[in-house]
C-alpha cells in the first residue's frame, strides 16, 4: 500500500500518561499507594471494558470514565472522581511521557514525503502539547476537537483531517488507541487503520484492519525496516 497521508492520535499513541506522577498524585489525593505501571495500564483496561464491539460507536455509559479507570486500580468511586479531578488539574504533568519510537517515525515520514495529520479529542491545547514535545514541525496538520466543535468517533472529524491535509481516505492512514476511533475511520475507507494495543487487551477482537502493540509495528508495516531504528538511518 503507498501512502500520501497518516493520521496520528496523539494521547497514549504519541505521548503517553506518566505513571510514576499518577501513582503520586494518587497517594497525594488518597494515602494509597499504587504501582506507577498499574496506573498507567489502567488506561487500556477502562478503555476495554467501556467498548461495546456489537455497536463500536456507542460507548458503555453505565460509570464516568474516571470511575471506571479507578475501578481498575483498587478505588471506589469517591477516591476516584477525587484522583481524576487531581490528573485533571495537572493533565500537563500527566500525559507527560513521549513514546521512544515517536520521533524517529515522524522523521522517517517526513524524508518520505508522507503528509501527517494530528486528529485529538483535546481541550483546545493540542496544538502547544505538540510544540512541547518538539513534535509540531513533523505535523502539516492538527485538528483539535475542542477547535472544531466535532469529537471522534464522529466521521465528520475525520473527513475535516482529510480535507484539511488533502488526501484521499483510501490512500491515508489512521493511528489510535481507542477502538471505537479506530473502526470509525474503517468505516469511511480509510486505506488502514492501526489500533495501538499495548496491553494486548483486543486480541480477540476481529473488528479492526491491524493491532500493534507499538509505534514500531507501525513502521515495519509502513515500510521501513525496523533495525535501522538502532543506527539512526534509514534502509529502503
């Protein structure tokens, strides 16, 4: 498959929540102590339990999601509304832990001539997250959920990160975490879409074109051959 256009997620694909300050805010907010890893796979394990694969778009809404990823790490919900209220507060610190592989294959698809979209469900702070991380100049374009007023799932996100990086869906590419932001773009006849499944969660789902467990699976499928990763340079 040639690709003229990928479309990146950004939270837990690109930059990923920080466990070890969750576990200290939690303790802060809570005086438990939780391991910084568990914390942070609490994540997968909410978005995997609020996912209805008989009807992707229509999220589970029996819990705040707050409630449910506390669930996940001992809480009850008093102790997890107050933790989530805390993160919320300090969401700045606490997605504040860039993947290793993120760099180096947004480097790859510049020398590729790859357009690359950003498309997140944020709070208007999309745009200064990317600066932060010196990521914004791989980017020829970002949508914001916030900015635009249209949040995924819904399709009429994503053909506004179509139309706005001028590609066709069949020949882009959709990278994400969360399944129901992932199937949506397959429905619209996106040429793939990639659910990023660190936690391996979604094995037994047969509802998506790829799952990867890593930002490095996502090069090898694009092309490039993974141990050049190590040398710095590039094979074709």
């Amino acid at each position: 498959m040639f690709l003229y256009g990928i479309i990146f997620d950004i939270g837990n694909v690109l930059i990923h929540p920080d466990g070890n300050r969750i576990s200290q805010i939690l303790f802060d907010t809570t005086g438990k102590h939780v391991p910084a890893p568990l914390c942070r796979k609490a994540f997968s394990f909410a978005d995997h339990e609020i996912f209805q694969p008989n009807d992707p778009l229509r999220l589970r809404q029996d819990e705040p999601y707050a409630v449910v990823w506390g669930k996940h790490i001992g809480l009850d919900k008093s102790d997890s509304l107050r933790v989530w209220e805390h993160m919320e507060r300090e969401s700045e610190s606490v997605w504040g832990e860039l993947d290793g592989y993120a760099i180096p294959l947004l480097q790859y698809l510049r020398l590729e001539n790859i357009k690359v979209g950003a498309l997140s469900n944020g709070t208007g702070d999309t745009e200064a997250t990317l600066i932060k991380y010196g990521l914004r100049d791989f980017f020829d374009v970002v949508v914001d959920s916030a900015v635009v007023g249209i949040e995924k799932p819904d399709f009429r996100v994503y053909r506004e990160a179509l139309r706005l990086l001028d590609v066709d869906a069949q020949q882009c590419c959709y990278v994400g975490d969360s399944p129901e932001e992932v199937w949506a773009p397959q429905q619209l006849g996106f040429g793939v879409s990639i659910l990023v499944d660190p936690m391996d969660v979604y094995q037994d789902c047969p509802l998506f074109d790829l799952r990867v467990s890593s930002l490095l699976e996502v090069r090898q499928i694009i092309g490039f051959r993974p141990h050049s990763i190590f040398r710095g340079t590039y094979d074709y």
